[in-house]
C-alpha cells in the first residue's frame, strides 16, 4: 500500500493500472539448443547402454570448444570428473 501510495503521489497514476515495461536483450552464443540435445542424449544413451544410472560419475567427458561457457553446469548436470575440449565423447 504505501508503495502504491508513493506512485500515485509521484506520477498521478494508479500503479495497477500500467502495464510493465518491456525490455529487449539480445543474446549472442554459439551455442545452440541442438548441442545441448546431442550432448544429453550422448551421455543418457552411454550410460543406459553401460547398465548405469543417470546418477553414475562420467570419468571423461569431452565437449566442443563452442560448449566451454556451459562447462560447469555441464559437470553438475552430469556428474563429470574431468572436461576436455574436442569431438563429443563420454567416457565412463
């Protein structure tokens, strides 16, 4: 209440009434949805295929240059031990 109190004061305007602002931010990544998809369904299938569950340590995980920015979420997300840069590949 006192905030919207503060606004009419201020601006003569009934807060509720105004519509939030909207703001434009450009993102630019390398990045696309698909590396992510390619990655996830690479490691998912290994250690399915591995008889492990998606919990299990990955001992090696190597990621394109491209996912470097992603990289420690990329750890987190699937439990990788060690990252390195080149063509995708998991090693349990």
């Amino acid at each position: 209440m006192l905030t919207e109190k503060i606004y009419i004061e201020i601006y003569d305007k009934d807060i509720h009434k105004e519509e939030f602002p909207t703001v434009e931010i450009e993102v630019k990544s390398e990045i696309e949805t698909n590396d992510i998809i390619e990655l996830d369904s690479l490691v998912w299938k290994t250690k399915k295929d591995n008889g492990k569950s998606l919990k299990e340590e990955i001992k090696l995980l190597v990621i394109p240059r491209k996912l470097k920015d992603i990289e420690k979420d990329l750890i987190m997300a699937h439990n990788a031990k060690e990252v390195k840069y080149g063509e995708l590949r998991v090693e349990l």
